[in-house]
C-alpha cells in the first residue's frame, strides 16, 4: 500500500495537484485517511484523488497488457513491453503485480466475469434458445476476430494455474449455461427430444474451446471466428427440430447485436 502511495503522490505532484512540500504530509498512513480537504492545491479531496489515480493506472496496465496478449500472445509480450508501450516504467507495474503469472491472472478472471455477465444477459434476452446461442456465437466471432491464435496455448504452458481457474469456469459455469440452454430449446420444441443432454452440452463446450487446437486456425489458414461460425452452424442443424430450422435462416441473416438496443456487448478477450 505505501509504494502505491508514494506513486500517487508523485503523480499528483507532476500534475501540480498536489505541492511537493505538502506532499510530505501523506508520509503517515493515517493522514491518507483523515485528511480530508487537506494537502492540495485544487478542490479535490486529497485520498479520493490518489485512489483515482492508483486504480486508473492499475486499469491501463491491465488493458494494454490484455491488448498486446490479444495480438501477439501471451508468452511473447514482457512486461518490459508492457512498460513501454504504457510510457512508463516496468517498476511502476511491480507496485502492482508482482510478476507477469499475477498480471495474467487478474486479466483472465476479469475476462472470466465479464463472460458472466455477458451469458446473463443473453439468456434473459433472448427470444428462444436458439435466438441465444447466436447471440453467443457472434459475441464468440467479434472475440475470435482478433485474437491471436496461441492465447490459450501460452496460458496452458505459461500460467498453469490460471489455466486450471479457466478450465473450472469452463466445466463448470460454461457447462451449466449451455445444459440449460440445451433444455430451454427441448421445451420450445426447437431442439429435438431424446438427446443424451450432457454428452451434446460437453460437445458444443469442446467445439466452443477447442477453436484454438485446431491445425487450421493455429497455422493462419482458416480464422477461429471463421471456424467457430461454421461449427455452430454445423452443430444446430444435427439439434434443431423442423421448427427450429426454421428460425436458424432467421437467424443468421440478422446482425444479433443490433437486434437488442440494450444489450452490453463491449467485449475483451
């Protein structure tokens, strides 16, 4: 917390928010908190000021580490990379992450909520199972569209751990959100009854993840969201009913992000 401060404070300074000689009040810990309207040039208060500025900086670190992994991949981008692309120094990026595992792993649970929130949403706005999984598969395709393809291979090498919290998001939260879709569809009449539920939902949950081990999407010839595409459509043609043929050519005509006004579709990774 106190190299934090020390950091804030010497942005404040910088900044002519803060003078230099009053910046030597915030040397307690306990003038951080009781301050108040103290310590500053301009009417802000003092501890809101220096938390708005830690936490601004922590979340550009976070976005140009996520963009730069994106494009290039995880193993390939260092944090000396990170540093200079942000015009600051990689010791600024240790006060906040004590290596790269722990930078990698607050992107990817960030990236893990956001999924949740995004698959809430698609299911409480949906007109029909089906209307939701393209609502997925084209959020999926706007991800895939520019993600480099070694992502999920790095993190498996590189960061084990934070690829065993995204295997769990995956057999478990992923897992039960296309089940209940699966069953949604079966008791619209869209999808067609008889079907050994868990073994279809742990085979769109394979073809959904394994976009990034296929030979044609690692070696640049054909695009994951290309490839995504063509297994959705391929998968709910073997699932739908006659019914719900019907509404694939719907579907698939119409851009689904449009459709819904208020849907959140501000995507990362």
């Amino acid at each position: 917390m106190r190299c934090l401060v020390c950091f804030a404070v010497q942005n404040c300074i910088q900044n002519k928010y803060v003078s230099a000689s009053a910046a030597k009040t915030f040397n307690s810990p306990l003038v951080i908190f009781s301050a108040g309207n103290l310590c500053y040039k301009k009417s802000f208060h003092s501890f809101a000021l220096l938390f708005k500025i830690v936490m601004s900086m922590k979340e550009r670190i976070q976005q140009k580490a996520e963009e730069l992994f994106r494009r290039y991949g995880i193993r390939t981008v260092t944090m000396d990379e990170i540093a200079s692309q942000l015009g600051i120094s990689k010791k600024t990026i240790y006060q906040f992450y004590s290596d790269k595992d722990a930078l990698v792993r607050d992107i990817f649970k960030g990236i893990t909520d956001q999924n949740k929130k995004r698959c809430m949403q698609f299911k409480s706005a949906a007109e029909n199972a089906i209307h939701e999984q393209y609502l997925s598969s084209e959020a999926a395709q706007e991800i895939f569209s520019n993600m480099n393809s070694s992502v999920l291979f790095d993190l498996n090498r590189f960061h084990p751990a934070v690829f065993a919290e995204f295997e769990k998001f995956k057999k478990q939260f992923l897992f039960t959100v296309i089940r209940e879709n699966i069953i949604r569809g079966i008791k619209e009449g869209l999808f067609r009854k008889g079907l050994d539920i868990d073994i279809i939902t742990w085979l769109q949950l394979e073809m959904i993840t394994g976009v990034f081990h296929n030979e044609e999407v690692m070696s640049g010839r054909t695009s994951a969201a290309h490839f995504e595409k063509e297994m959705k459509d391929f998968f709910l043609h073997g699932l739908c009913t006659e019914k719900g043929l019907g509404l694939i050519s719907k579907y698939k005509q119409q851009p689904q992000k449009k459709s819904i006004p208020h849907l959140d579709m501000d995507f990362t990774l």
